[in-house]
C-alpha cells in the first residue's frame, strides 16, 4: 500500500473531534490505553510536549507525545498506530518525529515505558534499563511513608 499521503503534524491541542478519534484508536490498538477519557486525555495532551499525530487524510491512525525538561530527561509515551497500518515503518517514523524534536532531541536520557514492545524500540535504539524503573502509583499524601500531611512547605 501507498503510504506517501501519511501526515506526521506536531500539534498542542486537539479538537473533541479528534480526541474522540483518538479515543476510538487507543481502544482499536492500546490495549493500555483503552477507556481512556477525551478530557483526560486533554490534560495530558496540553500538559506534554510534543504530541505527533498521524493522519489519513481526515483519519487519525497514529499517536505520541513526550514530556521533557529540555536539557536532562524526557519520556515518550502512548506510541500507538491503528492496526491497519501496522508493518509499515510508521511506528518507527512516529518516534523519530518525536526524538526529533528540539525538546526531546537535545536531552540526555530518553526514557519509554512498554510492556510487549521491547525488540521494536530496541531496532530504534533503545536499550533495555533494569536499574532506574520504579512507580509510585497514586495515592493520598498521608499514605506516602515519612511524610505526614502538615510536613510540606
């Protein structure tokens, strides 16, 4: 199949059209992803950057975003394509997009978190980190250990 007319776009909002779009693609190919909410999805999005978006003409196939502070560190997450177009490098160019950009490309560490992708991320040059990965998953402050409520300044 011909992929020439493909659109990679950097963008920093999305319409409710597109966020629906994007929800029907996180449910289609991000098992992760799936349920997510549009106006969930909008914090994210405006609180990231970049965000790429992959276009079929008026169909959103792919997506990505990255947070970074510009100099040490950046994380690249929700990489997703539409399954029918899977196998054809836009995976691989959707994260070049993303490492290309000037608040990504310039740090030195790029981080991404995946659960089955590993072998694809490694053909880009990603390697396998076991030392640096741990979670916090989200819970009140009075639950954090040594930490009590009347502490933080």
């Amino acid at each position: 199949m011909d992929y020439r007319h493909i659109q990679f776009r950097y963008t920093d909002t999305l319409s409710e059209a597109t966020l629906a779009q994007l929800c029907t693609l996180f449910d289609a190919a991000a098992f992760w992803a799936n349920r997510r909410r549009p106006e969930d999805l909008a914090t994210a999005i405006a609180n990231s950057h970049p965000v790429v978006t992959v276009w079929d003409r008026d169909r959103l196939i792919g997506f990505s975003r990255a947070t970074s502070d510009g100099v040490y560190r950046a994380t690249i997450w929700d990489v997703v394509i539409h399954p029918d177009y899977q196998g054809a490098g836009l995976g691989r160019k959707l994260v070049q997009t993303v490492l290309s950009h000037p608040h990504v490309s310039q740090v030195e560490r790029v981080y991404l978190m995946t659960t089955h992708q590993q072998s694809f991320y490694q053909r880009i040059g990603f390697e396998v980190n076991n030392t640096t990965t741990m979670v916090l998953f989200n819970q009140p402050l009075e639950a954090l250990v040594g930490v009590e409520a009347g502490e933080i300044a």
